[in-house]
C-alpha cells in the first residue's frame, strides 16, 4: 500500500438515482497502534437524483481489514436519523471506524423506501479504503496545490 493512487480515496455510485460518495480520513490522536487500535472517520453524501421522494431505512457495512477479516455492521437509519430526501436534496453526515490493522476496506448498502409505492430500494456504497496513506497523500496534495496558487 505504498502508492495512494493504486486505490481509491472516495467513491461514488448511483443506484436507482441516489448517489453516494464516501471518504475516509485516519484519525492519528483517536488511535492507539500500539493497541492495534486505527480509528477512520469517513464522510457520506446522500444525493437524491431521482423524480422520487425516499427515506432511508437502514444500513449495511462491509468491513475488511488488512489482515481479511470481515466485520459486518447493520443497523437502523445512520447517525441516530432516518432521513427523507425529496427529489434534487441531500443528506451529509460523518462518522467513523476502528480497525486492528493500519488499513482496510468499507462498502455496503443502504435500504430506502420510495415513498410513491412503498418500493424498498437497495442502494450501493462504493468500496472505499480506510488508510493512513490515503489521508497523508490527501494533506500532501492540498499543501502542494496551495502552494501553487
């Protein structure tokens, strides 16, 4: 995992008109390694592209850390909320990720409910990686852009 360009930093997927974009950041002073303990936050945008008003339901999670262990997480709505997004709007929010290993993977699904007729819609979260790679070449690309300017 030495070369940040080699996986992706965020992801970005559609699925029946909703699009999600992830990212993920290390969180150095929430970690302890030498517990084997790496905390990532990551950030999710939820746009609603369709003509359909939808509320998400629930989620699911994908976990997998360097060594290939899976953790799955399931649960209800996300951050405590179940939001309802109407056409054209968008729900953010953050959270966040402890694994044993310096690195790993994220993906999943959310479910909604179009509001029309009770349809329940899977909708993909695009595999992400949590590393602390990723967020040191992120800070170095920012710094070099804004040295630029």
């Amino acid at each position: 995992m030495s070369d940040a360009t080699t996986y992706p930093l965020m992801s970005d997927v559609t699925t029946h008109g909703i699009r999600v974009g992830a990212n993920a950041f290390f969180l150095p002073d929430e970690s302890t390694p030498e517990d084997n303990e790496f905390v990532f936050g990551y950030r999710i945008v939820i746009l609603n592209e369709s003509d359909r008003t939808v509320t998400l339901l629930s989620r699911h999670w994908d976990l997998i850390d360097a060594e290939g262990e899976l953790r799955v997480v399931d649960g209800e709505g996300v951050v405590g909320q179940k939001p309802r997004l109407g056409p054209g709007e968008a729900f953010k929010y953050h959270s966040f990720a402890v694994l044993p290993t310096p690195w790993g993977t994220m993906d999943g699904h959310y479910h909604f409910r179009a509001e029309d007729n009770q349809e329940k819609l899977q909708v993909a979260i695009g595999r992400f990686y949590l590393t602390q790679e990723a967020a040191q070449q992120t800070a170095t690309n920012n710094s070099t852009k804004a040295g630029q300017d």
